[in-house]
C-alpha cells in the first residue's frame, strides 16, 4: 500500500467521498464548505456551501453515482441534506431521529445511523421514504457507523465508554453474530478509538482506529489482515473501488490518499 497524496486542511474532516471524477471534503467549520477537487490528479476545483447545515462534528457524507447525488446528514436539525455535485441543494428530508453515518446499501439507498434511537434506518435514496427500521440491542450504547453486507446483515462499529471497542455482523432483527474487538487497548489486536468505516467489493472492511493512528483491514469473516499506520487520527474513510484509492480524512484537517 502506497501514499499517493496527501491534502492538506486546517478543520476536521466530517464528509468524504468521490463521485464521478471529483473528490468531495467536508470540514467542521462555522461556513459548512464542501471543497472539490479533481480526484485525478486533485487540484482544487471549486467550493459551495450547504445551506441550513449547522456546524457538527457528526456529519457525514456519502454520494450515489447512479442519481449523481450527495447526501449529509444533519443531527442538529435531523435531516438529510441531498445536493448536486454543484452544491444545489434537491431535497431536504426530516427524520424523527438524529442521523449521523451514512452509507450507501448495494441496491443503492441511504443506510443511516441514529445512535440516540439506537436504530439504523434505510431510506430510498430517492425520496427518502423509509424502507426498513432495524432496532438494535440495547447494550450497544455508543453506535459509531454501519455498512449493509447483504439484504439480511450489516457490519457495524461501536464503542461502551472504556469497556467495549468492536466490530461485528448484525442481522435485521439487530441480534450480533460474529464481532472483532472488545476491551479497549493498545495490543496489535484491539480496537481503541472507533468511528468510520468503508468496504470494498469483495466485502474487506477497513477500520478507523483513531487512538492509534491507523487503519484496521479485516476479512468479511472479521479476522485481521492488516493495518495501515498513519501520522494521524483517521476519523473519516472512503474507498473508491474502481481506482482501489483510500482516502483518510484526518483530525487536522489533512486527507492522506492510500493506494491498495
């Protein structure tokens, strides 16, 4: 695995992701800019503002390349925000719910966590119209993010305060299967500082180990392949599956882009 670059910011990294040719980054920041660049050879490319969103560390942002759309989510106002890649803003959907992670399902709808809910809700990426509820247990307290594995599993990631740090399968009636991690630790094996995660085709799932510094790669089974040292808290991931290219949103600000 290679570092192909490395972009430099000054605010958190809330939103990452790619859509067609153009690499999209969100910062925590009082203007709510999403700066674009060429994700071929990432010069910057223009900027906009998402109107109505309010400064949150929990945002996130996700596209569908099949509607040409971006998503954010707004726990402050419990909506979703969907936009045009020029910033124009199409829809405006009001949830019941603060939603925070946000993924996209293979049949290509908004999978979103409510952690305060404990529930994952799937919405039709073009309505918006919620197509199924999944509730959780209840002693996952601390949900971070969730990606839908097939049309009955989902990976998730979540903390407990100091006592639990892990991955796992859950199914749609929210009862966990197989899981990696638990107690917090600096030990190769364990997990320490969950948030963000993102998979490739074949369903390898790459981790955001904030503590430290690095980025977890697990089979679909959940057993370590590798991890990815980095200089910094990885705090948002985005895989582009057509280029293999993982792009880290960083703490700082930076986004380091990761050839795999």
């Amino acid at each position: 695995m290679t570092v192909v670059k490395t972009l430099s910011g000054c605010d958190a990294v809330i939103g990452l992701t790619c859509l067609g040719d153009e690499l999209f980054i969100l910062h925590e920041r009082d203007d709510n800019q999403v700066e674009v660049y060429s994700a071929e050879t990432y010069p910057a490319l223009r900027q906009f503002t998402v109107h109505g969103l309010v400064k949150h560390f929990f945002h996130d942002m996700i596209s569908c390349a099949q509607l040409n759309c971006l998503y954010i989510s707004d726990p402050d106002n419990s909506c979703i925000h969907k936009s045009k890649p020029s910033g124009e803003v199409i829809a405006k959907w009001p949830l019941s719910a603060a939603p925070y992670g946000l993924s996209l399902t293979p049949s290509n709808n908004i999978l979103v966590i409510c952690p305060d809910s404990c529930k994952l809700l799937e919405l039709c990426s073009e309505s918006g119209k919620c197509i199924r509820q999944v509730q959780l247990q209840s002693d996952i307290r601390y949900l971070m993010h969730a990606i839908q594995l097939t049309a009955q599993y989902y990976f998730l990631s979540y903390t407990d305060g100091d006592k639990l740090a892990r991955v796992c399968v859950v199914d749609v009636d929210g009862q966990v299967s197989p899981s990696y991690g638990r107690h917090p630790g600096f030990d190769v094996t364990q997990l320490n500082g969950l948030y963000h995660m993102t998979t490739d085709q074949h369903n390898f799932i790459f981790v955001g180990d904030i503590e430290k510094h690095r980025v977890v790669l697990l089979s679909p089974s959940l057993e370590l392949v590798r991890h990815i040292d980095l200089q910094q808290e990885p705090i948002k991931l985005y895989l582009d599956r057509v280029t293999r290219r993982l792009y880290v949103g960083h703490q700082s600000g930076d986004v380091t882009i990761i050839q795999v």
